[in-house]
C-alpha cells in the first residue's frame, strides 16, 4: 500500500511546480518507500535508503537501488520522507545537506502527524528560502541547499544516546534513549541457569541479550533478529562493549514474513506491536509462530507484552503449555513452552 506522504512528496513534479531531474544525475531518498510510478521525464538516478527490512524489501523487489545505510555524497539533490520520530526527520535533514551538493534541490514531505509543519518553519528559521503546498492530506517543503550549511547541520544532526552509561542507540529506533520498562521486566525474569542456544526475536539495540548473557553466563549463544538495520548495527556494539566473549550472530531479518532458519532452546522477545501510528496485535502474533517455529521440542518463550495484547490464545495453540509469569500495572511476562 502506497502511503498517500510519497504521493505528496512526487506532487511538485508531477505538476511541472518543480523541474524534473534529467538523466545522469543522482538523487538521494532517505527513508524511501514503494511509491507511484515515477513521473515522466523524472530520468534521475534514485538511491534509496530504508533501514527497515519490511520497506526495504518491496523496494528492492522492484528493482530499485536501494540500500540499509546512507552511501556517498554530492547529490544533485534529495527526497525525504518524514515519519513519526521527529529525531530522524531531522537527522535526515542534516544527512540531505551534507549530501547533496551546494545549489541541490532538497524536498521534503510527510503527514501532518509526522511533524512536518513544525520541521518547516525550523528550516525556515534558519534562514533557508523554503517553500511548501498541501496536497494528499500532507505537506511538501522544498529548498535549495546553500554554500554555507554548518548552522543547520549543527542543529540537526543526532548523535548516539548513552543509556545507564554502557548502551548506545540512535533516534529513529526503539526506546533510542531509555532502557524500555517492558523489556525491564523482562530482563528481571531471565533463567539464571541457561547454557544452551538462545534467540532475542526483534532484538533492538541488544538490551534483552545482553540481559541474558549476564543472567546466564554460561549460555552458549546468542542469535539477535531484527528489522531495524540501525538498531542491529548498535546491538553489534553493545555486545561487543558488554559481552565481549558472548558468540553472537546478527540477522537483519523481518521475522513476520521471512523465516527463522535454525532451532533454539529458548527466544526472549520483546515483540512491536505498532504498524505506523496505530497498534496492530497481528505483529506480536507472527512474532509468536515464529517463535514456536524456532524453538526445539522442550524449548522455551519468555516474552512480555502491554497487558491489554491478546496473545493468549496464540500461545495456548502454537506450544504444548504457556501461562503468565507475573505482570505489573502496564505489563505481563508470559512463558510457553514447546
């Protein structure tokens, strides 16, 4: 489905407002999804940057240059498309000057839930001649990149968050700057005594394995899944910087369409229950089968979820025998068993 901020985003060309990037030039799209074909005389080299799996893969099925982290620079211009974490809408900001040559045209657009009045009238406080129209329920911005963007890069760019002194993560990803209070309890209910194979299923920046490995010293490995190429990247580090002698492996993986491939004796998973603004329970529900799928006969699932998620009966139909472990007022722990 095709988000109605593409279609705004592609507005200014399509109607001859903005002029068409010719053939052999390179235009950056960051945070890039499938959108309507693009329009005619629209001949520019397009270099797609979506670090989720779900959509980076539709783009890459159709063929586009499309890839997990930003590469290269001296861009004619830039496309960006603003989602829900307004620390990445800037962050993409900042990467769009940096990127794209002095004179490039850099446009923007997204939702009005997505924050992009206010992004706009940041840009234009800076002094940037940007310009803007409605258009699909949403707002196009477009701007020229100047000779001097140091002042704006400043104020844009994110860097790391340092979480209880020893975690790193970056805006854009969950919970980026704050140990997730689910995950927490979680991480209070981990076996103490666990020395075989694990898998953290929507691992993030790597808490919950970390979590793991010190609860279990002796555990023999840890395998982390996740959609988020950023957050893997991070749960890399954080392993490295925690559990220096953990065997771990690292799988960008969308697990509720691409199979996990090996057997574990036990998942711990935190799993997403949001598809764009709005909850959806049929992702912790796939996240589930593909716990039960992974799992050996006698394996475990320890997983929470907001107390209100119906995963009850997914559990009770997918494993031998589950119950709740404990809850609090915003949480439950539930364990299963294959």
């Amino acid at each position: 489905m095709i988000r109605d901020a593409v279609k705004t985003l592609f507005h200014p060309f399509t109607t001859g407002i903005l002029p068409m990037p010719g053939e052999g030039s390179r235009i950056l799209f960051l945070s890039a999804e499938v959108g309507p074909r693009l329009p005619d005389g629209f001949g520019a080299e397009i270099v797609n940057v979506q670090p989720l799996r779900p959509l980076f893969r539709p783009l890459s099925v159709n063929g586009a240059h499309v890839v997990p982290e930003l590469e290269g620079e001296g861009y004619e211009g830039a496309l960006i498309l603003c989602g829900k974490h307004k620390g990445e809408n800037e962050e993409n900001v900042a990467q769009a000057l940096l990127r794209v040559r002095e004179g490039g045209l850099i446009v923007l657009a997204g939702a009005k839930e997505d924050g992009i009045q206010p992004l706009r009238k940041q840009i234009a406080n800076l002094g940037f001649a940007i310009e803007h129209m409605p258009k699909y329920h949403g707002v196009v911005a477009w701007f020229t990149r100047p000779a001097d963007v140091s002042a704006a890069v400043a104020r844009f760019s994110k860097q790391p968050q340092l979480i209880e002194n020893r975690f790193k993560a970056v805006p854009g990803t969950f919970s980026h700057d704050r140990v997730d209070a689910g995950s927490e309890l979680l991480a209070s209910r981990l076996p103490t005594d666990f020395d075989g194979n694990a898998a953290d299923l929507g691992a993030g920046w790597g808490y919950l394995s970390v979590m793991l490995a010190e609860a279990s010293p002796r555990t023999n490995r840890i395998d982390l899944f996740e959609a988020d190429h950023r957050a893997l990247e991070f749960a890399r580090k954080n392993l490295a910087a925690n559990c220096p002698d953990l065997a771990a492996r690292f799988f960008w993986q969308d697990l509720v369409s691409e199979p996990v491939k090996e057997k574990y004796d036990l998942v711990i998973m935190n799993p997403p229950f949001h598809e764009g603004h709005a909850a959806d329970p049929a992702i912790g529900q796939a996240f589930i089968k593909a716990a039960a799928s992974a799992l050996r006969i006698g394996g475990q699932l320890l997983m929470v979820a907001n107390r209100g998620l119906p995963y009850e009966q997914v559990l009770a139909s997918e494993f031998k025998d589950s119950g709740e472990v404990c809850r609090n007022a915003r949480f439950k722990v539930l364990h299963a068993r294959k």
